[in-house]
C-alpha cells in the first residue's frame, strides 16, 4: 500500500493574502539558498510576484486536488491545523471556498470539522487527523474538541503543533491530558516536534527529547515525530529505539537531502537499532519542493545509491513497508485503489 503520511488541506485563514505573506515567509529561505532571491534584504512585493512558485504553498487545496496530486497512492493523511494567534491574527484549517459542505461562519474552530468533511468526500483514501491546541481555550476545551473529533466527526488521529503554539508536551497540566485523551481513544498522535522555518516559532519548544515523557506516561500510546525531528534527527531516531510505540515520517527530510544522503540515513537506522518498520513515508504536501510522486521515486529508487557506496542494497520489501504498509499496519488500514476518473495530476 502507498501512503503520504502527512499532507495539508484547504487554507491557512480566512485571507487569501495573509496565506500568501505565511508561504512567502516560511519559503524564503529556500529561494535565497537557490539564489533566487536577495540574500541580504527582504524580497519585494514585485520579486515574489516574479517568482513563478510565489503563489504556492498553504493555497487552497480540496480533496480533488489531493487525489489527484497522488496518482500513484492508495491514502493520504490530511492534517487538520488547529486554532491560534499569530500576529493578533486567528489562524487554523479554513474551508474559505465551501468544498466540505460544513455550513455557517468560516473560522479555524471548525477545523476538525472541515477535516472530516474532506474525508466525507474520498473515504477509502483520505484519512484525516484532527488538531487541538490546549493552550487556545484550555486542556479540557482541547480534550473535549478531541473527543468529537474522533466519535462525532470520524477522525482517526491528531496532530499537535507545540513549537507554533508556543506550549511544550512536556506539560503536565496541560499536554498530558490530550495524550492521554488520545490513549483513551486509541488514535495515533502525530507531533511536530522538529524545525520550523517560521519566525515565531519556538525552536525551543521543537526538540523530539520534550516526547520523551510522553513515552515513559503513555506506555500504549502511539506517537509519530513528525519531519523525522529534522534537524534533531539522532535525537528523533533515538527515542523510537527506546520507546516501542513511537515511529517517524519522513516529510520535509525528504526533500532536504539528496537521495544518497537519504540512502545513507536508512541504512544507518537498523544499526542504531531504529527498525525500518518505524518509518513512515510523508511529504509535507502541497508545498512547491514536495511533489509524491517526485518523493516517492527518490525513496523507491534509493537502492541505486548501494554500489557506488560500497553497501548492501535495502531489501526492497523494507522500503514498500515505509512507503505505505508501515503506517498501514499501525493504523489498521486496508488498502483500496483511487478509482479511475477522480482526478489527473495539475502539474
């Protein structure tokens, strides 16, 4: 089975250029380091409008879209993006166009619901996450969110955003009560807990080793570090070799090395005694350097690597588990083709 493990859907906010200005900024280092834009002022209005890819990013996506940029996939994971202020601004998934069928005033608190309106649309491949934020109003507030999410609402995991919401899962008074809430309801957690590219952002509040405690509390609980802990990736890797119910997805990694590089940290796992079985396949998408099927083909195609480093090939049947079957497994999915006709790729 082929899964993404991790893309995105809908907008960001309410305001088409607030979500443009949020992709400019988290992009912009990638387009200094091509040398596509000044290195040492910041862009003009005009420069991004140049810039061929400046109108992708957090753009609208519907689940149309999402099949249809996964040709060769069985599901996708759409995350849902849970409520909070950045810049005096509420922001959070928005379904802005109405493609979920979700009535009433457009606001990142129905997140959760937009989600599972995706859902709704192609169940036998998208499998949406919900999103709660314990510091927006309160643990309860998130825990109680949570509970409809997944009995009212159908959703099969969550993902958290600590670093972006500035509160660690550490927190026993007011992480805690989500993660045990998500043991309770037996779905999978998936964290953030890696880099951002974003101002605001706590680097401090993004280090894999704050889960540590998580897995030591909630002994049944799964958790997926999200971007492999990327750049913590060692500390990230070494919590899954203590911890037997945490795993990792590759999204964001992925795309930031080569596909030697990517041969390399596979094939270094297994003797630092991370299983192979423990990683799973995502991409970040819809973002311009995470393209699936691109993704998809570097991983499937690593084994290319093996001569000119003088190392044994990685079974093949171990990258077919990370590309779909690792996650499948955990999650208790059934593999099920996209139907012919839903949609062609936009590329």
């Amino acid at each position: 089975m082929r899964i993404d493990a991790h893309t995105h859907i809908l907008s960001l906010a309410d305001d088409p250029a607030f979500t443009a200005a949020y992709g400019h900024e988290g992009s912009l280092c990638i387009h200094r380091s091509r040398g596509e834009m000044p290195s040492h002022r910041l862009p003009t209005a005009a420069e991004w409008e140049e810039l061929e890819s400046a109108s992708l990013g957090f753009q609208l996506i519907g689940p149309a879209e999402t099949i249809a940029d996964h040709p060769s996939f069985d599901k996708v994971v759409a995350l849902a993006m849970s409520p909070q202020y950045l810049e005096g601004r509420l922001i959070g998934t928005v379904d802005t166009s109405g493609v979920t069928g979700v009535e009433g005033p457009k606001t990142p608190e129905r997140c959760n619901e937009y989600i599972a309106g995706c859902q709704r649309q192609a169940p036998d491949q998208i499998i949406g996450f919900a999103s709660v934020n314990p510091a927006f109003r309160g643990p309860k507030a998130a825990v109680a969110e949570l509970g409809r999410a997944v009995e009212e609402y159908g959703l099969q995991g969550v993902k958290l955003y600590p670093m972006y919401q500035h509160w660690s899962p550490a927190d026993r008074d007011l992480a805690f009560p989500v993660f045990g809430a998500a043991q309770d309801l037996g779905i999978p957690v998936m964290v953030h807990q890696a880099g951002s590219t974003r101002i605001d952002a706590s680097l401090n509040l993004g280090r894999p080793a704050l889960l540590d405690d998580i897995g030591r509390q909630f002994r049944d609980l799964t958790v997926i570090v999200a971007h492999c802990g990327l750049p913590w990736t060692d500390e990230a890797m070494f919590l899954l070799t203590k911890h037997p119910n945490f795993y990792a997805e590759l999204s964001y990694h992925i795309a930031t090395i080569t596909r030697r590089d990517l041969f390399l940290f596979l094939h270094r796992l297994e003797p630092f005694f991370v299983p192979l079985e423990k990683i799973f396949f995502g991409t970040d998408y819809p973002g311009f350097l995470y393209d699936p099927e691109a993704l998809l083909a570097k991983l499937l195609t690593v084994n290319e690597e093996a001569a000119g480093l003088g190392l044994d090939p990685i079974p093949q049947t171990k990258l077919e588990g990370i590309a779909g079957d690792n996650l499948a497994a955990v999650m208790g999915l059934r593999a099920n083709r996209p139907t012919a006709g839903v949609g062609s790729p936009r590329r």
